[in-house]
C-alpha cells in the first residue's frame, strides 16, 4: 500500500476529499516524525512502536578497496510490530504472503 492507496482509503472511509485526507495522513506521519526526534519512542497500541536506534562510530571497510574509514554515531528508526498486528498477520494464509513477496520481488528486479 502506498500513501496514495492510503489517502484513497481515508478519504471513501470518512467520506471526505482527497486533499483534505491527505491532510490527515500528512499530520499524522509528521505527529509520528516530530515526537520520534524529540522522545525517541511512538507507540500505537495494537499496531506497533516507533523507536530511534543509536548506533556507535566504528572503524569499518570498503568492500572493494579495502580502504579504512570512520563512521559517525548513526541514528535509525526501527519498527516492532504490537501483538494485534503480529495475530493477523499470522492468520494471512500463506498464498496471499507469497503473491505479496513475489510482486515485491519483481518489483525490486527491475
């Protein structure tokens, strides 16, 4: 799902404009962005939690040279999905994740 198959959904789902959910959607991905920059942690109950992972600087190598080089304090969000969403993603029957991952990876091939 994109955030336009998204917006499309809001916007039938609340019988509201396209614009105007998009409005929303856009809201709630900057509440989500702004508050993991400030504490760090989001969580929506039943779906998931957001949290910043801090990464030390390390010395690493370039594969193809060998060269040695610093890498800074990195930081990344990571997603751990909440047990409602683990439920029903374990309920999917397995011919619907396959044609997912499949349609994934012909997408990523090209």
């Amino acid at each position: 799902m994109t955030r336009a198959d998204l917006v499309s959904k809001l916007s039938l789902r609340l019988e509201i404009s396209k614009s105007e959910a998009d409005k929303y959607v856009l809201t709630f991905l900057d509440a989500i962005m702004t508050h993991l920059e400030k504490e760090g942690k989001v969580v929506v109950q039943g779906f998931g939690s957001f949290r910043v992972r801090e990464y030390k600087p390390r010395l690493a190598k370039k594969p193809l040279t060998g060269e040695k080089y610093n890498l800074p304090v990195r930081r990344k969000p990571i997603f751990h999905a909440g047990k409602e969403l683990k439920e029903i993603i374990n309920k999917m029957p397995k011919r619907i994740w396959s044609e997912n991952m499949l349609e994934r990876q012909a997408v990523a091939s090209v």
